[in-house]
C-alpha cells in the first residue's frame, strides 16, 4: 500500500542522513589524526575491530549502549511533548542511588523479590525527580530546563557527595557492595544456570570479558513500551498534541499541565532504569564517576535517533560502539582527545544535518502549492 | 518579444514544477502600466507561485519574461529590485524592536561615516510618505504600530528602493474594513503617480471595487484576462472554480425555537489583563444565527475564548438548556455537544503537524470507538476519516498527510467536518471562511445554514460585514467590548452595523429586536 512506501521512504531518508553525517565526521576526523602522526587508516580498522571485531566486541558495544539508549530515550520522549529535559544526568544518580542502598541494605530476600524490588525504587525515585520539575513547569510555569539543570546539581550532591560518605566502604568512593540476589543477571554467567547452558552460544558468552547483563534488553523494552506509548495510546496522541501545538492542545480539550507531569515522571524513571543498571548490573556499587555524563550524552543520542524510540535504540548503540571502538583506538596509540573529538564530530555533523532537514522540509512546503 | 508595446511586463508560458505539482503550467500574464491588475485564483491555483517566479525568489523550468519590452533573467530580489519591481509579502518582513525609519532605509541605509544618517533617512522617508499619501510615525517601533501601519511601511520599503510595479500579496487579508479602505486609496494615489500594481486576492468584491483588469489562474494555468467593468462577480467566482457559484446564501426564514444557550453579564480580560469583554448578556435559540458583527479587536475573540472555556472569566455566567456551564473547561463544554470553529485555524483548529486522521478527532480523541481502555483505535479513526474527507470533500492528500500540506481552505473544511460530525447542538463559529476560496465558502455556509434547520442554535463571529448580513438571523453588535445592539438582519443593512460597528449610534437610536 501506498501509506507504507512513503513510511519506509521516509525512514530511510533519516537513516541515510544520519549515515551520510557519520561519514562525514569520519572524514573531517582524519585531519585530526594526521596531527597525531598516525594513520587514519589504522585508527579507524582499531575502532571498527574495537566495536565489531569480535564476538565480545559487539556484546560489550551492547553493554556499553544501555545506559545511552536509556537517557536517550528519557530526552527523547518529552522532547516529543515540547520539553527539554537536561535532567537525565540527575535522574540516573538518583535511580542509581536508591537501587544501590535497596541492594546492600536488605540481606535476606530471594532475588525474584529483590531485584525487581530494587528496580522499580530506583526507577520511582528517579520519575520523582523528572516528575518534580514536570509539577513546578505544569503549576508554576518554571522553565524545565533551568529546573533540570538545577536538580541536576542538587542530585549530584545529594548522591556523590552526602551520599556516599554515609555509606562509604572503606578505600572506595561507592556504597557498599550490593548482595548477589540484588545482581541483574549478567551473560558471562550463562554457563552455571541449568537451562541456559545448553543454549547456542553460551559457550561463546562464557569469558569474564563479557560485560553485557540484563539491563540491555530492559532498555530495548523500555523503547518498544515508549513507542507504543507515543503512538498507540490515547496518553500518547495528547502528548504530542502539547507538543507540536499547545493551543491547538488545548482547544481539543487536552490538559497539557497533566501531560508535562506525566511525561516527565515516565522519562526520569527510565532515565533511573539507566542509573539502576549500572549500579545493579555493571559496577554492582553506587560509585562517584560512574555517570560519566550519558544524561548528557543522552541528548545527543535522543537528536540522532530523531527522538524516535527506536531511532534511539539505533543513537544510543551508534554512540556505545564509539566508546567501545574508541578503547581500540587509544590502544593503537590514539590519545583519547582525539578519540572524543570524532565523537564530537559525529553529534556536530548530524545536529548540522538535522538542521539541513528542516531547511529541505521548509523548502519543500514553501515549493507545495502557494 | 512582448505582446504589446503597452505593457510593462509580460510574462509569458511561465511553467514552474515543484516534486509531484505543476503549479504554474503555461501561465500567461500581461500588465499594462499605470495600472491596478488583480490576480485571482483559489487557494492552491499558483498565484504565490507566479509572483515569487516574477520576484526572483523562484527559477521557472519554462518561460520568459518581458519587462519594458526587454527579456529578463531575474536571479533573485536584488535583480527584480534592481528592475523596479517590488513586493508587499502577506508576511511581513520587519524587525521588530527597530523604528520604522530603520526598516525602510534597512540594506540601502544613507550613511555619514560609519553611522546611519537618521536625518536623511528621515527626511526621504517624509518625502515618499507625504507623497503618496502612506501615513506613518517615523520614529515608531514595528512592534507598536497597527498591522495596517506596519503594510504602509512595506509599502514605503518597496517605494523607497525604487519600485515601478508593486506586487501586493493578498494584503487585505490582515486588514480591517476600515484599513481595506485606506489601502484602496493608497492603491489609487499610487496609480495616479504613474506606478504599476498588481495584487493577489480572492476576494471578488475587493476584485471589482479597485482592479481596472483581472488575470484567473485555475489549477496552475491561467484561465482568461479581463476587464474589470465587462464581467461581473459571479462571471469571476465561475471562471475560478470552474463552475456557477452562488455567491449569495440561499436560505429560508429561520424557524426558532426555545433558547439554548444564555450569556449573562460576562466581563472578560484581554491578555494584558485589561476587559475585554464588558457586561454582555445575549442568548441564542435553536434553529436560529446570531451573528455578531464588529471590528476586530472589539472583544469577539475573548468573548468565543470564554464561552468555549479556553479563557477565565471575570465575572458573569452562561447557561447551555438551562445548565450552568460557566467554570466548565473546554473538554466538558465539548461533551455538551457544543462544536467550535476557531478564528484562527492554525494556531487552535488543527495541530498542523498531524495528519487529517490524527486532526479529525481532535477533541473527541479519548472517545470510543477512537480510543478504548487508553488505546487509540487507528483502524476505526482511518475508516471515520476516509468517510468525512469524502463527505466533506477534503483535497489535497489522504488521510496520512499533514494538516499542514492542505491549502486553506480544506484546513478549514477539515475543521468543519469535525465540528459537525458530532450533532452539535450548539454550533460557534469564529470567522468560519477565513482565507477560505470561494468555493468552500459556499460549502461551509450551506454546512452552517443545514445545521441551523436541524435545530442547532448558532453564534456567528466574522469580520466580513457580508457574510454576518446573509448568514445571520439575527445581528448583535459589538464595538469596544459591549453590545451596542441587536437587531434583526432582514431589518438592517452594511450602512447601518457599519455605523454601530465603530461607535456612532444609529440615527434611529438602538431599538432593540430581542
């Protein structure tokens, strides 16, 4: 049918845009390499091997795209209401904060219990948190932007600094380790649970280098949930109502103040799913650093995916594998900055793109009739 | 070579091809000088087309163009301005924050050294605005002077740059009566010093009130060149459409019933928190119009935004059959089967980038069978929607375009078929045929007039005088924020409400017809 050529028509232009924006920043790139006396060459084969080489390369470029899908996602979704949220970050530390101290603070339950348990706190937690400046924009009229940032700071102290020091094991900045029921399941175990080993690949997901847990496939249904949310349901089609026009919202009898709240309690709690992941599935400790700023980097990875849900899975695993590859690149004797420059490059070209887009719809309308 | 030695452009064969439209296809138009040329079409005919081909703005796939008898390759704006001609956009391009002095030297400012000569400036704006009658406050900022004042600098603008042919692009359609008239005059003292006019419209009557010829574009062609005196305005609605247009409403007497709605001493604020709306009391009965005529400006706008519970109120209270449904918000008022044509169709009627599905249940969205248990039921909504585009004969794309790629005119008929779908009972109609071509307001008003038979009571607001005195059965008038008076419309006519309207009270003095 006709509706789905176009569909597809237009999923493609995106996709080949975002492609077209990452070659680009490859190509700018090798100016930057050639300053360092390597070959761009060999740098780009070491970034490409880094995220795809091997088997465990593309797991760990999985693992290291949960935490992007997740803010992403969390960006993505009120962007699609008209809000920014910058408070991803904050979000994060506070879902990741709470499912620490739920996972070391209670010994004695069956992990069925306790790890979901822990899941959800930290999720709600971190909704409270993306909630309460949904509350001050939808009562107040308070910019979420300047609200986010702010609690962005009070998370950090909160968290890192006050945090911390009440729970701090002794020699590490991180809260005590949290118990083993707590743990979300992590593939390099799949050879000791009796059904899974008989499974292809265990063997294959069987070295300690595997990093890749659970959370990953947690992020893939939080964007499929967030899809259907935007597009399927009745919260969804008012959410961006709001979004594209709030007048026009409002004469359809929509309540953008109930929607903003809403939106922004859902995109904080799965910003905290990327908190909790980390805590529960990677570093099995709330830590100071272990953030490393993916609320932010959560913006970039929501514009790439055209904050699309799943535009987003595709921006946060594009993202994962730069970080991933970037290892490979500073082991072939890349410095670091220059592998976060190409990363920059690559948001730089596809904001610049996407910017290119919107001249050509702009075009495009003006160039329809009259 | 141009046709004629008399004419100052002929642009000839004109083809401009956009992805999937042809919208200008072997157009053919010829200006003579010294005069006023309306150029005429529905929305969507390649009239905006033309004229950005003929501004520089477009590169036409086919054609030429003759100015003063020489063909020309116009580039962009710097070559047509270069030729003398010059255009008044719909938009207007201004700075805001700067004066209007400032805007019209902006880009050709006289200098001394490296700072503007504001003395200059001034003075040559004086010059061309005493000239032509174009009154303006040099010192004024954009932003605090009339949408009418802010066309006078445009024109200005264009003058100033040394413009022979001024092209005007639909410039009433922001006006009031009063600044349509004003600008007629500024089109006749342009005329008489020797300057060439051509303006977009598709207003018939502004067509014969002012035009000395008419070129009809239709679907991206052009249809016939005409004098203005040899044709009259239905010959003009039938050459655009393509077909006999009654122009008139056909109506019978209304057959009222019992009241439904009650308005009752309703003071309302404007933005600025100053009243807007000044102790009204009306009522409306089923099977009747109550139209309220006014200038814009005069309280309508917070008045419909009230009643329809998209505005706080101050004070009063209105009734629906004898329910008070004052501090109702505009969803429950909806629930009262109570149907809103907004005045402005794209900042209210339409989320405009959605598609015609997603916008033909704006407002019932969360009803059954478009949505159950919190899901959106697409298929049912894609079934709904193919049956009202073809009912109401929405063009322009199918169900999955967007609101924003239809022309006017079927944004509005979208927004009608709609409101009207749902048996409202009481129908609000804020300047339903805006921007609308001739052909859909026939559609639109028979769609109004079939819905007051049914039994539906009606309140109308419009600022075409016209269409309030042929729709309505009953006139209010509103100036200032009250209602000076409400009289029956077969009882009165332009004259009169023209004379309430802005503030002198009828010779007969107010007797009322309630």
């Amino acid at each position: 049918m006709n509706k789905y050529s176009d569909k597809i028509k237009s999923v493609l232009t995106d996709l080949g845009l975002s492609l077209l924006s990452i070659i680009v920043a490859l190509i700018v790139g090798t100016l930057f390499i050639y300053l360092t006396d390597k070959s761009p060459l060999d740098a780009y084969s070491a970034l490409y091997i880094g995220a795809f080489g091997s088997f465990r390369a593309i797991v760990n470029t999985l693992w290291r795209s949960t935490p992007l899908i997740l803010t992403g996602l969390a960006v993505a979704l009120p962007f699609r209401a008209g809000l920014f949220n910058i408070g991803a970050e904050g979000q994060l530390l506070m879902g990741g904060f709470t499912a620490g101290i739920v996972g070391f603070y209670f010994t004695s339950l069956p992990t069925i219990i306790h790890l979901p348990f822990a899941i959800i706190a930290g999720m709600f937690v971190a909704g409270l948190w993306g909630g309460l400046p949904g509350v001050l924009k939808a009562k107040l009229d308070v910019h979420e932007v300047i609200a986010t940032i702010m609690l962005n700071y009070i998370a950090m102290a909160l968290t890192i600094n006050y945090g911390i020091n009440l729970f701090k094991e002794t020699g590490r900045p991180a809260t005590p380790r949290i118990m083993k029921s707590a743990a979300m399941f992590n593939f390099n175990n799949m050879n000791k649970y009796p059904f899974l080993k008989d499974l292809p690949l265990s063997d294959l997901f069987s070295q300690p280098a595997i990093r890749l847990h659970l959370n990953f496939f947690l992020a893939v249904i939080a964007a499929v949930i967030l899809w259907y949310l935007l597009f399927k349901t009745t919260l969804g089609y008012e959410l961006r109502a709001v979004g594209f026009n709030p007048d026009g919202a409002e004469y359809g009898g929509i309540k953008a103040s109930k929607s903003i709240i809403t939106v922004m309690f859902i995109s904080g709690a799965v910003a905290g799913l990327a908190g909790v992941g980390e805590v529960l599935g990677t570093h099995f400790s709330f830590m100071q650093g272990m953030d490393a700023g993916y609320g932010f980097t959560g913006i970039a990875v929501a514009l790439i995916g055209q904050t699309h849900p799943i535009g987003v899975i595709l921006g946060g695993l594009l993202f994962g594998a730069l970080a991933q590859g970037g290892l490979e690149m500073q082991f072939s004797g890349i410095p670091s900055e220059i592998v976060m420059l190409i990363q920059a490059l690559v948001i730089f070209f596809v904001a610049a793109l996407q910017v290119f887009k919107v001249y050509l719809a702009k075009r495009k309308a003006k160039g329809g009739v009259e | 070579m141009p046709r004629e030695d008399n004419y100052i452009l002929d642009m000839q064969d004109i083809t401009k091809i956009f992805p999937g439209v042809k919208a200008n296809d072997n157009v053919n138009l010829s200006i003579k000088g010294g005069e006023i040329h309306a150029l005429v079409g529905e929305n969507g005919a390649g009239k905006t087309t033309l004229m950005n081909v003929l501004y520089g703005l477009y590169e036409p796939d086919g054609g030429q163009i003759f100015y003063e008898g020489n063909e020309v390759d116009l580039d962009g704006p710097e070559d047509a301005i270069k030729l003398g001609i010059g255009m008044v956009h719909q938009h207007f391009m201004l700075v805001e924050p700067l004066t209007v002095t400032e805007n019209i030297v902006l880009g050709s400012e006289p200098r001394s050294g490296l700072m503007l000569d504001q003395k200059t400036a001034q003075k040559d704006v004086k010059e061309i605005s005493e000239k032509y009658g174009l009154f303006v406050d040099p010192e004024a900022k954009i932003q605090d002077i009339s949408v009418g004042m802010q066309q006078r600098v445009e024109i200005i603008k264009t003058l100033y740059r040394g413009a022979e042919l001024l092209i005007f692009d639909e410039p009433t359609a922001v006006l009031t009566p009063q600044e349509i008239d004003e600008l007629f005059d500024i089109f006749k003292s342009l005329k008489e010093q020797g300057k060439t006019i051509i303006f977009i419209t598709h207003k018939l009557k502004e067509v014969k009130t002012i035009s000395d010829r008419i070129t009809v574009l239709r679907s991206g062609k052009s249809i016939d060149t005409v004098n203005t005196e040899d044709v009259t305005k239905e010959d003009v609605a039938e050459l655009m459409v393509g077909r006999q247009v009654l122009l008139e409403v056909e109506k019978t007497e209304a057959n009222p019933g019992e009241e439904i709605f009650k308005i009752e001493n309703l003071n309302v604020n404007d933005n600025r928190e100053l009243p807007a709306v000044k102790d009204i009391s009306l009522s409306v009965k089923k099977g009747e119009i109550l139209g309220i005529a006014g200038v814009e400006g005069n309280g309508q706008s917070e008045l419909i935004e009230a009643i329809t519970g998209l505005r706080k109120i101050k004070s009063g209270k209105f009734e629906l059959r004898g329910k008070d449904i004052t501090n109702f918000n505009a969803r429950e008022i909806k629930r009262e089967k109570v149907a809103h044509i907004p005045e402005d169709r794209q900042k209210r009627g339409l989320i405009m980038d959605f598609d015609l599905k997603e916008n033909i249940i704006l407002g019932y969205h969360d009803l059954e069978p478009f949505s159950r248990n919190g899901i959106m039921q697409y298929d049912n909504i894609a079934q709904y929607t193919e049956d009202l585009i073809e009912k109401y004969d929405v063009r322009g794309g199918g169900m999955e375009s967007q609101a924003k790629n239809l022309s006017g005119g079927n944004q509005q008929k979208l927004i009608v078929a709609r409101e009207f779908s749902h048996d409202p009972e009481f129908l609000i109609a804020s300047q339903p045929t805006r921007g609308v071509d001739v052909g859909s307001i026939e559609f639109i008003h028979n769609q109004i007039i079939d819905r007051r038979d049914d039994g539906a009571g009606v309140l109308l607001v419009s600022a075409e005088l016209s269409e309030v005195l042929s729709l309505s059965d009953r006139i209010a008038v509103i100036f200032e924020g009250e209602i000076v008076d409400v009289l029956k419309a077969s009882e009165t006519d332009e004259r009169e409400l023209g004379k309430l309207m802005t503030g002198s009270q009828a010779e007969a003095g107010g007797e009322s017809n309630e």
